[in-house]
C-alpha cells in the first residue's frame, strides 16, 4: 500500500531490480529479529538490522552479532520487568494522555522498547537523566497509523527506549565493518529523525518526503548533513522513485 492506502506494486519490481544487479538490500528497523524475518522473507531478502542498529542478522538469523555489550547495562528494559513499569510512570506522569506503552507490543525483543505517543522529547530525556536511567535514552523512530491509540495527540510517533549511544547507524558500522565495505559501497533510504543518523555511515542517504513540512525536529538538523537528499514521492513510492533513478 502507498501513503493513500491504494495499491502499489512498482517496489516489488524495484527489489527484483536489485537483486538482478546483485545489490544486497539490507532492511534497518526498530522491529524485533523475528518480526524482520518474515518482513525479509516475504521480499525474498536475507540480511537485516534490528531494533534500532542493536543487532546485525545474517542468513534469516544464522549469524546474529550485537553491537554493544548488554552486560554493562543497569537496568534491562526489555526483560520487561518492575524497572520498566517505572519508566512508564515516570513518563505518563509527565506527559499524560501523550505517551503509552503496551506489553504487547514489546513482546520477544532484546534491546528496544516502544513506546506511542508525542511529547517533548528532549524534556523525556532529561527526565530519565534526573531519575536514574541514565545510561538508556528515548528516540524517534517516525511516526506511524498502524497502531491505533486513545491518546490525545495530534499525530503518533514511535518511541523507542535505547542503550545511550546505540542507533541505526551503529549496525551500518558493524555490518561495513563484517563485510569489509567502505562508505562508497553503501547508500540509505528513510524517513525518521532516527534514520538520518545513517548518513554518516554512508555515501548518499535518500530522505522520504513524508510531509517533512510538519516535522520540525527534522528540518532542525537537515543543514548538519551535506550527503542527504529529500524524494519527491512518500513513503514506498519515493522508495521506487529513488531506486529507479539510482539503478537504471
């Protein structure tokens, strides 16, 4: 489906292009290992980075390798336990009626937790620092309509409660650094604040123009980056736009 809910099947002849031309497309998302397993089998895909850059999957899963050490963590949110029944609080206290986070939604994951909603993500932040979460800190992965909620929000993004210091592109550095590829062996494609943290792993980053004109938090730091270019089409459409142009 595109961004008005029709039909369209153009990126699916836009996979066949690359893997013609032998172009591993690697899928980088906040989704769990086993959710980005059926996501790659269903586009006949078999590397993938999971939630949020925390894991670099080979093979549908032979070859897992985590980007940072789970070990030297304080708290283990993922586990899904008392400490991240406070961190919910905490933030529903502060934001209310802004912010939601469901079990069901976190079920099977390893690193990331997420959260719905929209808030001040900066103040987020510092309330975690000023209560003892330090070493973990919430991001914007975009935002989404695939998950309805009660909040009273003008639009929903989706929050996810990290290892400081881990992103997307800490998977990009270790998969170049597995495979032995350099900056101009790669590209990325996205379309969240979160994503555009990729462009410093890579030669080119292809931004979605996912009505960019109502996301401040990213026009705010477009500037910093000089490698970044905006599609002219949403979502999976400006995804085709982008590879047809790219790989004739």
């Amino acid at each position: 489906m595109d961004d008005e809910g029709n039909y369209y099947l153009e990126a699916l002849e836009q996979l066949k292009n690359l893997s013609s031309k032998d172009i591993d497309v690697v899928l980088v998302s906040g989704r769990n290992r086993m959710q980005l397993k059926y996501n790659a089998q269903m586009m006949n895909l078999k590397n993938y980075i999971a939630e949020i850059g925390s894991e670099v999957v080979y093979d549908l899963g032979r070859e897992v390798h985590a980007t940072y050490d789970k070990s030297t963590l304080k708290y283990d949110f993922a586990s899904l336990g008392p400490d991240l029944d406070a961190v919910a609080s905490l933030l529903k206290k502060a934001f209310p009626m802004q912010i939601d986070y469901k079990a069901e939604w976190n079920r099977y994951r390893f690193t990331n937790v997420l959260f719905l909603g929209q808030i001040d993500l900066p103040k987020a932040n510092r309330l975690l620092e000023e209560n003892g979460y330090g070493d973990s800190l919430l991001i914007n992965n975009g935002a989404t309509a695939l998950y309805p909620t009660n909040l009273n929000v003008n639009k929903v993004y989706f929050y996810n409660l990290m290892p400081k210091g881990v992103d997307k592109s800490s998977g990009l550095k270790l998969d170049k650094k597995i495979r032995h590829f350099s900056v101009k062996n790669c590209i990325a494609l996205g379309d969240s604040l979160e994503d555009l943290k990729m462009a410093g792993e890579v030669c080119y980053f292809f931004l979605m123009n996912n009505n960019l004109q109502e996301e401040k938090d990213i026009l705010e730091v477009l500037p910093d980056y000089k490698n970044v270019y905006i599609s002219e089409k949403k979502m999976n459409r400006g995804w085709s736009e982008v590879i047809s142009y790219l790989f004739k």
